[in-house]
C-alpha cells in the first residue's frame, strides 16, 4: 500500500518589521510549539493547531515595543502560505468544511473553501470589539485581520460568523476553534474522491 504524499510545508519570512519562522504537517496530530511574542497570539494559534489536527511551529520576533500588528500580521501571511504549500495541487480533499463551536457564552461559526479564491467574509463581532485590548496587547481588531491574511495567502473562502458572545476572550477562541474545525474537515483526504474536487479540475 503506497503511503500518501506529506503535506508539510515550512516558510520563513523576513522584514524589517518581524521575522517568521514557521512550520506545519496538515496530516499531525495537534501538537504546536508557538512563539510569536504576543501570547495572545500565541494562545489562538496552539488553539487552531489543537481542533484542526495541524502541527504547527512558529518562532517570531519583532517590533512589539511599537505594536503587536506587524508581528501578528506577518505570521498570518505566513501561515497562510504554508497552508497553500502543504495543500499541493489538492488532489484528494474533502475541499468544504463547516463547524459551529461555542466557549462559554460565546459562539461562532465558520465556513471554509479550499477554493484558490481567497474571500473572507467575518461578521457579527460586538460593536467597539475591534477596539478592544485582550491581555492587555491583542487589538480585537487583529482577529479579522489575521482570517483577512490566513485566507488571502492560503487561497480559501473564508465565512466567519459570531452569533453572539459578551468576553473579548471567549469571542475570539470561538472563532479560531470554529475556524479550526472548519478546516480539519476542508483538509482531510476523502477515499471517495478522485482528483481535485472541482468541475474546473483545478482548484
């Protein structure tokens, strides 16, 4: 029986901003060692790693004294071309995925194309929620920005929907555990699926 190809992928990006190191297998088991300095960050993506069975390291540094954005916007970029490497020509993949997750008082759903047309439609969120400093360092406003990134550069549909929620914290876990899942299934390899899942033979 012939072993399916490894979907890993590892990027590395540098600018005078940040510098990201990162490195994922989309076939893991969850496991995720995250470094980015800004443990927020950090916290939502050992989450994505978790709940999309994806392992994932990233080591980044960068002008956090300035602000966490360019930090975090650079290893959502590189996140999201990983993800495109590791898929290769998608031959084989489920292609959709969709979850709904709750946490606590939270609750978000998410809907994933593996599609190469990347789109991210994300409602819902509280108002003033993008002004918000969770931890005392993650702008709510960065919980968009990160899915606009991760979708952008991976090549996906993206719907992200908050249905309802009042803890900062709670809203945004949600999304990226509703995201997680969504993916996992997007992802994974389906035995009944012969080639790439398209009409267009390419996706």
């Amino acid at each position: 029986m012939t072993r399916p190809e490894a979907r890993t992928a590892s990027v590395r990006r540098a600018t005078s901003e940040s510098t990201v190191e990162l490195e994922l297998d989309l076939d893991g088991t969850g496991r995720s060692h995250i470094d980015t300095s800004v443990p927020f960050f950090d916290h939502l993506l050992t989450a994505f790693a978790k709940h999309s069975l994806t392992d994932l390291t990233v080591r980044a540094s960068g002008d956090t004294d300035i602000d966490a954005h360019h930090t975090v916007e650079d290893v959502a970029i590189v996140l999201g071309q990983a993800i495109r490497e590791a898929l290769g020509d998608k031959s084989g993949i489920s292609r959709y995925g969709d979850a709904l997750v709750p946490l606590d008082e939270a609750l978000a759903q998410a809907v994933v194309d593996i599609s190469g047309r990347p789109y991210l439609v994300h409602t819902g969120e509280p108002a003033g929620y993008e002004f918000h400093l969770i931890g005392g360092h993650f702008t709510g406003s960065l919980v968009r920005h990160t899915f606009e990134a991760i979708a952008f550069h991976a090549g996906m549909t993206v719907h992200v929907t908050v249905l309802g929620g009042r803890d900062p914290h709670h809203i945004a876990e949600a999304e990226y555990k509703a995201f997680a899942r969504a993916f996992r299934q997007a992802k994974a390899r389906d035995p009944l699926v012969q080639g790439v899942p398209s009409t267009k033979g390419a996706l």
